[in-house]
C-alpha cells in the first residue's frame, strides 16, 4: 500500500519480474487482499532461476527471444516508479545501478526485499 501513495502512481498498475511462478503467485494473492483493484501484471509461464545448460540447449532462436524478454523485463524495471528487489540477485542490484545511473539519484525507489547493498 505504501508504494501505491508514491506521488505518481495514482493510477499505477504493479508489474511483477520474477522466474519463479509460485512467488508471483503468492505475491498477487497478497496484492489482490491489500490493495483490490489495482492492475497486477506478469509472465504467466513456469520457470524456477536460470540454468545455462538448459539455455545453451536452447536453438538460437528460443535463446533471442528469451535474451529479449529478459531485456525488456529489465527495461520494465528500470523505468518503473518504484522497484522492489531482491539484491541478492544480480538482477536486482543491476537494475539499481541502471536506475541509479539513468533516473538520476538513489531518491527513486529501489527497495530490496533481503540483503542491503550499495554501489561503492
């Protein structure tokens, strides 16, 4: 709820970035008790982390188009209103030094959800 009044966000939907399906899941059930009618987005396909085998194993195509996917969904992140993370991820901390680097200053949300970190 508190991320909902950061000023801007009247009308915000909550997209959520995640390879792990079951998390989201819980995530939008909580979601949909707190905060009811706010528009919550999220790739609705099964995946548990990045394994490099199984991508390496992928045809050159399937690897594009998941390489983009994962692009954009960083691109997601990066311009959001604000973005909560894990920095225990590269991921997440990637995403913050983008955010950091591109919005200009730390005052732009990125809050994380586990482990402190900074960019020093």
């Amino acid at each position: 709820r508190d991320v909902l009044s950061v000023p801007g966000a009247t009308g915000a939907s909550v997209i959520i970035c995640s390879d792990d399906l079951t998390s989201v899941l819980e995530l939008e059930k909580l979601l949909f008790q707190i905060c009811p009618g706010v528009p919550i987005h999220y790739r609705k396909r099964s995946r548990t982390g990045h394994q490099q085998d199984e991508f390496n194993s992928q045809s050159l195509e399937r690897r594009r188009e998941l390489t983009l996917e994962f692009l954009a969904d960083v691109e997601v992140m990066r311009r959001s209103l604000v973005c909560l993370c894990t920095f225990s991820s590269n991921i997440g901390r990637l995403v913050a030094v983008l955010r950091t680097q591109t919005l200009g200053s730390w005052e732009v949300p990125t809050i994380s959800l586990d482990h402190a970190w900074t960019n020093v």
